[in-house]
C-alpha cells in the first residue's frame, strides 16, 4: 500500500451542523447486504452496525431498505422499512447502535424500474417507474399515474414518520444510481409531460414532494439526507447537470424543499466533476448550495467498487487534502468498511499497515 503521511487528524474533527451533530467526520456508505430473511434485519444484522459503532464511525447509513410499496426491492432478503416484524428489528438495531455510541440513519429505497417482472418478495408486482422505462429506455410497463405517484410520495413520509418513532438519528433518501427517485430525475427515463416532467426543474418535483412530505412527518429539527449522483448503474457516464449551472438549477429545488446534508455519490472521490476546476460532485454541491455534503468513491482502496473485484489498501493523503481545504464535510467508506469493521479505529491510531485489503469474499457474510 501507499503510506499516509498527511495527519488525518481532520478526519477525526467533531462535526456539528444545525441538526445533526457527529463525533467525527466518517460515515459508513449504505451497501446493500441482502442478509435479512423475509426483510427482517436479526441479530446478525444489529452485530454488523454495532461493530462499526464500536470501531468509531461517526454515522452509519444503512443499506438500502424497502418503503411500503409492493415492488420497492427486488430480492426476499432485502430488509424492508414497514411492517411490525420489520421495524421492530431495525428498532433492535438502532438499540445496539447506540449503546455502542454510534449514530444511525436507514436509506429509505425504491428500486423502481430497475426490479424484473416476477421477483421476490412479491412475485406478481410489476416494476413501476416515471414513464415505464428500464434504464436502457426499453418499455416495460405503463406509466406511473399521477395518483400512484401520491401514494409513493406517501409511502416514503410513512418510512421517514417510522424512523423518528423507533429512534433513528435522521433519514437519508435514496436518490442516485438509477433507481425509482433518480428515474425522475434522468431525461432518458422521464419523459413525462405532466408537472412530474419535462425540463430538468420539472423532473426533480417528485423528489421534491418526497422530502417535503418527510419534512412534514418528522417535524423541522430531524435530519433529512438526500443521496444523489450524476452516474447510473447501466451508464457510468451519465450526467444529470452538465455543467455548475445546471447542477445549481437541480439542485435548488432541493434544498428549498428541506435537504440538510447531500450525499454526493461518485465513483472515485478524487474525479473532478466539470472542466477547468478540482471539485469534484461533492465540492461543487457545498459551493453551489452551502449545505453540508459527504464525499465518497473507492476511499482507501486502489480498485473501484464497479468491477466487484479485490482491491488493495492505498493512501489517505489526497482524501485528507480535500478534507483540509473544506471541499466536503464528510467522507463515506464503502468496501473498506465492508471487510474491516475496525477501519476507522486503525487509522485513527495511525495503524494503516493493518488495514486490509478488500476480498470480494467479503461479500459472502455479514461480520
């Protein structure tokens, strides 16, 4: 690996916004598991985060977990974020997150057009989308009415009502990569021409009654984190906004609408994001918006996480300069925190030479 000569001491720095207030400046990215049978989170599950807490995280982000809707995920054993069974377990997960002294806030999730005909949980839900779309513009299904997109708006503030009931710190939305919210966003999936359509403004209104309906259910002191990015899981290459003016024009809506803290999703955290400056997804979002923001994307690791490979351990040193300089707030760890619960704590006490490398094998079990 590649040494740390930075001091990472900026890492471990309190982070105090208006509604949320955090230890240190690492969170653990969400990462869907699929290790919650019938979409209950057991114990296991409630060890998993646990460990990290126990390890220094600053907040946990947990994995992507199904609002009330028929098609949300696409898998039996994907944790789901509604009924009695369901949130009683992440209300046990909670439990053991704070007496470890860690934060937590779930992802709430709709995969939307990216979930096949015929999938669990629920075998006979078709997938639902904007305009019917799969991510590769193919028609799948019909498009979404506008009463059907009231009752998901609502089905994410019952998810986000549920949080703050069962003692999560905050929320974060699922909106990037190509699932259910950033199909509205994503032209090529949205081809509405009702208030939920048209231009680049347009498109974010279904987010934006999202966030305002969650805002509605928890009142004006919970944290609502919103997740985003430029990137599909089908096209790498994919741009939303395609240059800071757009990005300025998609995101203000946003923020109008009660985000406290974006979450900028990008492959590799050290990409700049437009020509002709440094910044990258994140930087660019606090610069446009003035909101905390977490920056993410193969943070420690030599490999990027789209090739579902290994990959080695390398330096800190970039990551700590942008910290210093204030491009981002926070910094999520993916993989790293996957296969080492003790992360966090090692570089902390400056022990890189025992981080580990990630082994896809890492995949396979939930420790």
């Amino acid at each position: 690996m590649s040494q740390t000569n930075t001091s990472t001491e900026s890492l471990f720095k309190s982070f105090h916004s208006e509604k949320l207030q955090l230890s240190n400046r690492t969170v653990m990215a969400p990462m869907t598991r699929g290790f919650s049978p019938n979409g209950v989170p057991g114990e296991d599950v409630a060890a998993y985060y646990r460990r990290r807490a126990e390890n220094g995280v600053g907040l946990i982000v947990t994995e992507g977990t199904g609002i009330n809707h028929p098609s949300s995920v696409s898998g039996a054993s994907i944790p789901l974020f509604h009924g009695e069974e369901s949130l009683n377990g992440w209300a046990n997960v909670v439990k053991e997150v704070h007496q470890a002294g860690g934060k937590i806030v779930p992802q709430l999730w709709h995969v939307g057009m990216t979930r096949k005909k015929g999938e669990l949980p629920n075998e006979e839900a078709f997938p639902v989308g904007p305009s019917g779309l799969s991510l590769s513009g193919k028609e799948i299904t019909e498009p979404m009415s506008e009463e059907e997109v009231v009752q998901m708006v609502e089905a994410y503030a019952q998810a986000a009502a549920d949080a703050k009931r069962i003692g999560f710190d905050g929320i974060e939305l699922h909106g990037a990569h190509g699932y259910l919210i950033d199909q509205f966003f994503w032209e090529n999936t949205n081809r509405r021409t009702d208030r939920y359509g048209g231009d680049l403004v347009g498109r974010t209104r279904f987010a934006v009654e999202v966030i305002e309906a969650c805002r509605r259910e928890v009142g004006p002191d919970f944290p609502i984190i919103f997740r985003f990015s430029q990137w599909k899981m089908n096209d790498f290459g994919a741009k939303l906004a395609n240059t800071p003016d757009e990005l300025e024009r998609f995101l203000e809506p946003l923020v109008n609408a009660g985000v406290d803290i974006f979450h900028c999703s990008t492959r590799r955290f050290w990409e700049p994001e437009f020509e002709a400056s440094d910044l990258n997804l994140a930087g660019w979002t606090k610069k446009l918006t003035g909101k905390p923001v977490i920056s993410v994307g193969s943070v420690g690791l030599d490999g990027e996480f789209t090739s579902f490979s290994g990959a080695g351990t390398t330096s800190l040193d970039g990551l700590i300069d942008r910290l210093d300089l204030g491009e981002f707030d926070l910094v999520a760890i993916g993989r790293s925190l996957l296969q080492d619960p003790e992360w966090v704590r090692k570089v902390e006490e400056g022990k890189a030479n025992d981080l580990l490398p990630f082994d896809k094998e890492a995949l396979k079990k939930l420790y």
